[in-house]
C-alpha cells in the first residue's frame, strides 16, 4: 500500500467548522494511511471519542496513540487538555505515544507527521498552565502543555517530512533505536 497525503475529500464537505472539519480529517487520514511504528501493521483501531489521551490502538501489539494535529508547525508547546487527566494517563503502566500531524487545510493533505514514542512522552515534559479565571465558563480548570524542546531528535520520528514520505522500513528502524 502507498502512502497518499491527501484527506478524504467527501468527508471534507461534510463539515462547516474548520476544527471539526480538522479533527475529522486528520483522524481519518491516520486510521487509513497509518501504520504501526513498533510492528509495522497497517491500519488502527478507532477508539470511541473522548477518551483521555487515546485516539488509536494498534491492534497487533497493543500500542495505543494520542494524535494532535494543527495546521500549523508544531515548534515548542502544544496546548492540550486537563493537567491532572494527562499527568494520570502518562503515569500509567499503559501511557500512549504521540502522534503530531501538521496539515494544510486548503489542499486537503498532511504536511508533517511524526511519533514522539511513550518512553519520550512523561510526565516530566508537560507543563501545567495556570487555572481558568473565576470569571470563566469552566472557572479553575487547569489546562496543560506538551513542552516538545525536552525531547530529544531522536525521540521525534517522522513517516512525513515536508510532504516527502519516508519509507517505512526507516520509521520501524528509527522506532527500534529508541
């Protein structure tokens, strides 16, 4: 099977809203195009929507993944949810790898995508933000970021690079090494 980076383009017209339209997309492109960087098996498993800090299992060996996408490259931080829900999940003895995607909208296709691998994604690189104002609709929420400068190259594999596809064999050796 060849790698297309092109998103489903009648799911596209399905949705209005940029974000839902995003989420959507780049969801569906993973589930199609992705592949397993520990075993190499095409495809996923879609788990149900809205559980903490899991969008896919690799139904092989188990590998579970968070996918964040944005159209915009993915430099020092990303924004993500709940401090104490992602503090818990990486705790675990089943933390999840991380997927970034970086997307283009307009032409429907991936940019970059790569795997921060589990061992990479702890607690010790998120960054709790400050609480939600007394005035806010979720007043004390606390939110939490990804901070990327602490892992290292080696921890950030990528299957897409500029838009240029890297072999496979190369993403399962990368994710060996680490």
């Amino acid at each position: 099977m060849s790698l297309s980076l092109c998103f489903n383009r009648e799911l596209a017209e399905r949705y209005k809203s940029p974000s839902q339209k995003a989420k959507s997309l780049t969801e569906d492109w993973v589930n199609r195009q992705g592949y397993c960087p520990n075993c190499g098996t095409p495809n996923f498993v879609k788990l149900e929507n809205n559980r903490p800090v899991a969008d896919f299992l690799c139904a092989k060996c188990q590998e579970e993944f968070e996918l964040k996408s944005n159209k915009l490259d993915f430099k020092t931080k990303v924004v993500d949810g709940a401090y104490d829900t992602m503090i818990k999940r990486l705790g675990s003895r089943n933390n999840p790898n991380l997927f970034l995607l970086n997307y283009d909208l307009q032409k429907l296709e991936v940019i970059n995508l790569f795997v921060i691998p589990k061992h990479f994604f702890v607690p010790s690189i998120i960054e709790k933000r400050k609480p939600l104002s007394p005035t806010a609709e979720r007043a004390g929420w606390i939110g939490c970021n990804i901070v990327l400068q602490s892992i290292p190259q080696t921890g950030k594999i990528f299957f897409v690079k500029n838009k240029v596809i890297e072999p496979k064999n190369k993403v399962l050796a990368e994710w060996r090494k680490t």
